[in-house]
C-alpha cells in the first residue's frame, strides 16, 4: 500500500511538472502594440479631418471707358485772296525762313479798328535760292514782331512787296502797298497797318 501511494505522489509530481508554464507578457511588446494602435488612430483621424479648399477669387469689373472728350469746332478763316502783286510758279508758297539767309526783326503794327492779316513775301529768288511769302493775323489795335531774311540788293536780291486785309464784318477791305520794301539789317524795322494805307519806318 505504502508502495503505491509512493507511485501515485511520484507521478502526480511528474505530471506537475510536465505541466506547461503559464506564459509572461513581454512589456516591451505592449509597448509597440499601444504605439502602433495610436499611429493608426492619429492617421486615420488626420485623414478624417476636411482640407482646406481655396475660395475663388472675385472676379473685378472691368473698367468702364471714359467718353472721349468732344472736341470743339475750329474757327473756319476767310479765304485770302493772293496779292495782286505776288508771283506765280514756284515764289507763291510758303517762304522758308530758316533758309533763306540772315533775317531781320520786324513790327507789324495793327493801327485799324479790326484784326487784320498781313502778308509780305519777294517773288523772285535770293541770293539762297528762296522765294515765297508769309501771312500772319494780328488782333485789333496789337502787335507782333517776326523775323524775315534780309534783302541784299548789292547781290540782286528783290525787296519785299506787302499786302493787308483788314477784316472788319461791317467793312472788310484789302490793299497792298505800291512801294517795295528793301530791309537790308538785322535792326528793327516798323510796319504800321491803318484802315487804308501800310507805311514802313526804318530803324
């Protein structure tokens, strides 16, 4: 009996310790589980979170074109008619004065009760090869000063013939001089424009 008890206690032994043993958890392990679990939650909730889509922007209006300014209607001129004592062919246009030599200071004087327009100019061509006429419209009781070529009669050139309009509305009238006029220096010379005559005072 003694024998078998001592049998069975060996065995029970012996099976106890076949037994397996009960596992241990591995704290590091835990560790990275808990890690992992947490970058999946913060992943998926950035992923949840909605983006930031940019608003359009206002289109501007357009600029409104400004109206053009209206221009007003230029004052029309008399048509002048040619002195009678201007030539024809290539001496009737326009005198270029910058080509035509050293010039002269000149007064036009306008001593009628109206504007006038005034024109002096030589027809035939000077010692530069230039010939024509100039035109210019001088107000009521004004004067202006130009400057013309002067004349060289010692090298054949011809002396200026002038011619005046007096535009009054009541009684317009038209002349020219029957003088020539030879301004041969740079000094001032003084034409004065009355109702009826043109007259020249030399410097």
């Amino acid at each position: 009996m003694t024998r078998i008890l001592f049998v069975t206690v060996v065995l029970a032994l012996t099976l106890s310790a076949c037994a397996p043993a009960a596992p241990t958890i591995d704290a590091a392990q835990i560790q990275a589980s808990a890690m992992a679990a947490a970058s999946t939650m913060i992943a998926l909730t950035v992923a949840a979170v909605p983006t930031n889509t940019p608003v359009p922007p206002t289109p501007l209006p357009s600029p409104t074109p400004l109206p053009l300014p209206t221009l007003a209607a230029q004052p029309t001129l008399p048509s002048l008619a040619s002195p009678t004592t201007a030539s024809t062919g290539s001496c009737n246009q326009l005198l270029d004065v910058g080509s035509a030599g050293p010039s002269a200071n000149i007064v036009i004087k306008n001593d009628s009760k109206a504007p006038i327009t005034f024109s002096m100019g030589f027809n035939k061509k000077n010692t530069f090869g230039q010939c024509g006429y100039m035109s210019w419209a001088i107000g009521k009781a004004q004067s202006i000063t130009v400057s013309m070529p002067q004349v060289r009669t010692n090298l054949g050139d011809a002396c200026y013939w002038v011619y005046a309009w007096i535009n009054d509305p009541k009684k317009p009238t038209q002349f020219g001089s029957n003088s020539i006029y030879c301004i041969d220096n740079g000094l001032k010379w003084t034409f004065d424009v009355t109702p009826t005559k043109i007259t020249l005072t030399p410097p």
